[in-house]
C-alpha cells in the first residue's frame, strides 16, 4: 500500500541517496520514456542508456551485430546513428529481436540520479495505468521528472500529476510539488484526448519539437495506455528490459 508519493521536477532537485528503498518513476514524455516503450513494445530486447554519445558507440561495438544505436542531442538525430528519438522511427522491422544502445539530452542524465532506487520503472502516457497499478503496491513511490536542459516542463509535470491523482484516491502523504502536479493536471482528468495533446504542444518540450520539424512526436506521445509494458532498469547491469504486459 503507498505511504508516500514525492515528486521531483527536476534530477538536480532530488537528493540521489534519498531513493533508497523507493520505486522510482523517470519521466520524460518528450521522448525518451515514450521512445523507449515505443521500441520495447515493437520487440527490442533491452535499451542500453548512455550519457555521452562516445559510451553508446563503445557499448555498441561491443554488443555485436544484432544493435540500434539510437538518440538525439538538442533534440536532433547524432551523426552516424541508426535512430534518432521519435517513438514511431522505432518499427518492429527496425528494432524487433535487436538491442538499442540509446542516449539523449535529458532523459538518460534522469536515470543517471536514480541509481539508489530500489526498483526503477519508465513511465509515460502510453503505459500510464501499468505504472499506476505497479505503484500500488509500493510504499515509498518517487516521480522524476527528466525537464529539459535543467529548467522544469509542464509535460513531465502533467504525467506526475496524473499518476499522483490515481494513487491518491487513497490517503497518502505527499510533497508539496506532487501536490503541484495533482493540482495541474486536474483540469486534464476528463477532458477530450485532444486537450492533452494541445497542452503537449504549448508545453516546453513541444514548442521545441515544433520548432525541429518532429510535431508528429507530439501526438504519439499524448496517447494514452496503447501498451501494458513496464519497462524496467536494471540498476546493476544498466539496461532496460520489458515488463507488464
């Protein structure tokens, strides 16, 4: 049963050692946690999350034949990768049977600061009731939001909240930026799935994407429960497996 749900805005807003004994949610809805249940779901074996481009390119090479090398930097593709970061680049012909080797600007520094939790879980709209009723049974429950370039976004805010919402239907004690995000995504909780993604686009992170040509991300990622997964990372081995279903 949840005893405590805390919510973090940022990584550099958490104190790493206080994840010790929690479930921890990373979240960054633009893309990284959509792009990486997007590649599970189409078959990857495991996602391999890297800070810097020159470790994906050594875990690459050592991992043999059957590897993507996926990513983005500032939010466009990196030289020399397979993939950038659009969920829908990430086909069954493409990743199926095949491990990604996977870096981005923010999402993979968040899962950096995480490496105390107990168990590590990637959540985002596409998986949103999975990783609610996984929680459920978690007493310590940290959401950790991945921003973008160390300033706050309201799409990563927005998922928090909506998980807060659902868990806190029981009674929990909660900080003050759970409270926040509960309070922000209200006025989503019933509204038509139109308003989600058009508060995506205004957001931080979509008004980049908008600006990059790769709207489209925006919509994909607005979509809510199209899979069961729940994807995990294996703090040990630093990969990230399926889960759920």
């Amino acid at each position: 049963m949840v005893n405590r749900v805390n919510t973090h805005f940022l990584p550099q807003l958490l104190e790493p050692k206080n994840l010790d004994g929690s479930t921890v949610v990373v979240i960054d809805i633009l893309r990284a946690s959509t792009t990486i249940i997007s590649a599970l779901a189409a078959g990857a074996r495991t996602v391999h999350p890297c800070r810097e481009v020159a470790e994906a390119v050594r875990i690459a090479a050592q991992l043999g034949p059957a590897v993507v090398l996926g990513g983005e930097r500032d939010g466009l593709p990196i030289e020399g990768f397979q993939l950038g970061n659009s969920p829908s680049e990430y086909t069954s012909e493409v990743v199926g049977g095949k491990n990604i080797v996977f870096t981005t600007t923010n999402g993979t520094l968040a899962m950096e600061s995480c490496r105390a939790a107990d168990r590590v879980l990637i959540g985002a709209f596409a998986n949103q009731s999975a990783v609610v009723e996984s929680l459920a049974t978690q007493s310590q429950i940290d959401l950790v939001c991945a921003g973008t370039h160390g300033e706050v976004t309201r799409e990563d805010v927005l998922f928090a909240g909506s998980v807060v919402a659902r868990l806190s239907r029981s009674k929990i004690v909660m900080n003050d930026a759970s409270r926040l995000a509960r309070d922000a995504w209200c006025h989503l909780e019933s509204a038509p799935p139109e308003l989600l993604t058009k508060a995506l686009q205004e957001s931080q992170g979509g008004r980049n994407l908008v600006k990059i040509g790769h709207s489209d991300d925006i919509a994909h990622a607005a979509q809510v429960d199209t899979t069961n997964l729940l994807p995990e990372l294996d703090v040990c081995n630093w990969q990230i497996y399926r889960g759920g279903e």
